[in-house]
C-alpha cells in the first residue's frame, strides 16, 4: 500500500513537472512574439530556439511519466475483469435481495426511524472494520464527503419511500436512470463534450423513463417521480465522488452515508412531532410515520437490511477495485434481474409488458453510455 502511495506521489510530481513546462513553452513562444513584433529577430530566434528545447524536454518528461505508468501497473496491480464481474453480480444479487424488505419494514416503522436504526446497527460494524483495516474514517475535505453524504441521503430517502409504494422494478428503473442525469450534469453543468451516441442513449433513457411510469398523464403525480428523483440525486452524489471525493476511503464514504441518513430522520421526527400528521395505516404511513415504540416485528427486518447492505456495497466496492469502472458498471444492471425476481418470490409482485420494455429501454441506454465512455477513456489513453 505505502509502495503504490509513492508510486502515485512520483507520478503527481512528474505530471506537475510536465505542466510547468508546457507553462514555460506558451510563455517563451509570447515573449518571441512580442520581441519580433518589437523589430528584435535576434531575440525571437532564440526564443524559439529555446522553445524546441523546451518542447523536446517535455516529450521526454512525458515518456518518462508513460515509464512509471508501465511500471506501476506491472509491480502488483492486476485488473481481473472476471473477478470484478462475479462480485459485482454477487453484490446485486444481495441489494436486490434485502431491498425488498422495505415492504415489510414500512408496516409497521416510519422511514426516519428505520434509517436511524440501521445506522445504529450498521456503523458499530463499519468502526469494527475500520480498526482492523488499512482504511480511515477521516475524511480529507469534510465539507466534499458531506456534500456526497447529503446528495445519496437524499437519494436512498426517495429510493426507499418509492419502493413502500410501487414495484421494485419500478423504483429500480428510477433509481438508474442516474447515468442519464450524469450526462446531462457533465454537458450543461462540467461543460464536458457528450457526442451524438450518448445524446441518442439520453433520448432512449427518457422513452424507457415514460414506459416504465406507465400512467395516464391525467394521473400523474408526485409520487410517480418518486424513484426518477432518487435518479437525479444519486447522479449527483456520483458525481460529487468522482469530482469531489477522490482519495477518500471507502468506508469514510459509508460512515458518513450512516451519519447523513441519521441527521435527516433526526430532522425529520423532529418536525413530525412538532406537526403531527395524521397518519396512514400501512406502507402508506412510512413518511409520515414518526417514532414508534413498537417494532418488534420490522426489527429483524431492519437488522438484516442493515448487515446486507455493508456486505452489498462491500462486494460492489471490490468490484470496482478489481476491475475497469466502465466495464464493471454494465454488471450493476443485473439488480434488473435479482431484485424483481426476489420481490416476486417475497411479495408476489409482478411487472407489465410496457413496464419490462421500459426497463429494457433505460438498461441500454446506461449500458450505451458506459461503453461509449470507456471508448473515449481508450482513445485518450491511446494518444
């Protein structure tokens, strides 16, 4: 570990090496410039004379950088696409195993006090691992792992209060229309180029979004976004990691995930005891529900979904150590499979034609643009 930290410190320091340089060349080429424009040829002569210099001297930096690259990835740092595929698949086999006692946990529990009791239950652990591991719980910048815990609080808050009230699938399909949200957020928000392929992916995840509502547009409402606004701000957590987050160790992540999703229930019960809704029996109850003294039967419920989920994203955390992030990424729609399959088996749900059509229409656009993504990753590369 120590050895591939100053492995990536010397190659920081050589590709910040390679920029002072390329620095130096455009300032040598503009003092060239403005002497020749002065009548001084002289001067401009060896400006560019020494630009060449500077120029070669960066090519040599670059191969340098290109070196420790090849030499980095071969002293132990072994991509096993296969190995990160099974445990992908693995993990997507347990989220859509354990989300689907959510149905069972809303009958009885509120949303906020579920989310307080599988923090409690799941952060002793995460310290457990935490003290025994290699990994931190400091974060590097509180404020951008705060930021990421806020936008995915907000997600699994929408996630899990859709799938109380619809089909898993359906709240699935929301819940991963998050590559399309990604795209947009890089094009009109990063300024970052999206092509005609991942345009077209955009359009074919918006179809696949209006298949797998399947409502009448007199009978849409609030709650027919449910999951497609879990989409959104899972799109912007992933983005926030990505952008924000890079370094921070995985548990840290999910320690203060744990930590978000307490601090909102927190909040939340607050402002339902203040308020006090009249609430509905049932799944219908989940949100409004504030703290309710008995539990006993959604505790071993809530139990299960908490350990399943520290096993679950462990398992898809390791995928995407194993393996490449634009080839793992395709397996996380696997879940399509394991989770209505299990909420079948458990609860008897079933999905419509138009409904599978639409699952399939958002499924192929993710894939497209993670596959368009990687090819674009390969020909930078390349270059």
């Amino acid at each position: 570990m120590q050895h591939s930290e100053r492995i990536l410190d010397w190659l920081n320091f050589s590709i910040g090496s390679l920029n002072g340089r390329l620095n130096s060349c455009h300032a040598l080429r503009n003092h060239g410039r403005k002497e020749y424009a002065k009548g001084d040829s002289n001067s401009h002569q060896y400006s560019s004379t020494t630009l060449g210099d500077q120029y070669r001297s960066v090519l040599r930096q670059k191969a340098e950088i290109a070196q420790n690259i090849n030499e980095f990835m071969n002293k132990g740092i072994v991509v096993n696409d296969r190995g990160a595929a099974i445990s992908m698949v693995a993990g997507m086999l347990v989220v859509g195993f354990i989300d689907n006692f959510i149905v069972f946990i809303s009958e009885t529990a509120g949303l906020w006090q579920f989310q307080i009791t599988r923090a409690a239950i799941a952060l002793p652990l995460i310290i457990f691992l935490a003290w025994f591991g290699a990994q931190t719980l400091r974060p590097n910048r509180l404020w951008a792992v705060a930021l990421r815990s806020a936008f995915l609080a907000i997600a699994m808050l929408f996630y899990f209060w859709s799938l109380a009230l619809i089909p898993m699938a359906q709240a699935l399909a929301g819940l991963f229309t998050s590559p399309i949200f990604i795209l947009l957020i890089s094009g009109l928000v990063l300024r970052q180029r999206i092509g005609p392929m991942r345009i077209l992916a955009v359009f074919i995840g918006f179809v696949g979004i209006i298949f797998v509502v399947d409502t009448h547009l007199a009978d849409l409402s609030f709650l027919s976004f449910l999951p497609i606004f879990g989409g959104f701000f899972y799109a912007m957590a992933a983005v926030a990691t990505r952008q924000l987050c890079e370094g921070e160790s995985t548990l840290c992540l999910v320690a203060f995930l744990m930590i978000a999703q307490s601090l909102l229930g927190v909040i939340a019960l607050t402002v339902l005891t203040w308020i006090s809704p009249e609430v509905p029996e049932g799944s219908a109850g989940f949100v409004l529900r504030g703290w309710v003294s008995t539990i006993g039967s959604a505790l071993p419920w809530i139990f299960l979904q908490a350990i399943g989920s520290i096993f679950g994203i462990g398992l898809i955390i390791r995928a995407y150590q194993l393996g490449q992030a634009s080839y793992v990424a395709v397996y996380e729609y696997s879940v399509f499979i394991f989770g209505p399959f299990f909420a079948w088996l458990l609860i008897g749900q079933q999905v419509n034609l138009t409904q599978f059509f639409g699952i399939l229409l958002i499924a192929s656009a993710g894939t497209l643009i993670t596959l368009r993504s990687r090819k674009l990753d390969q020909e930078i590369t390349d270059t």
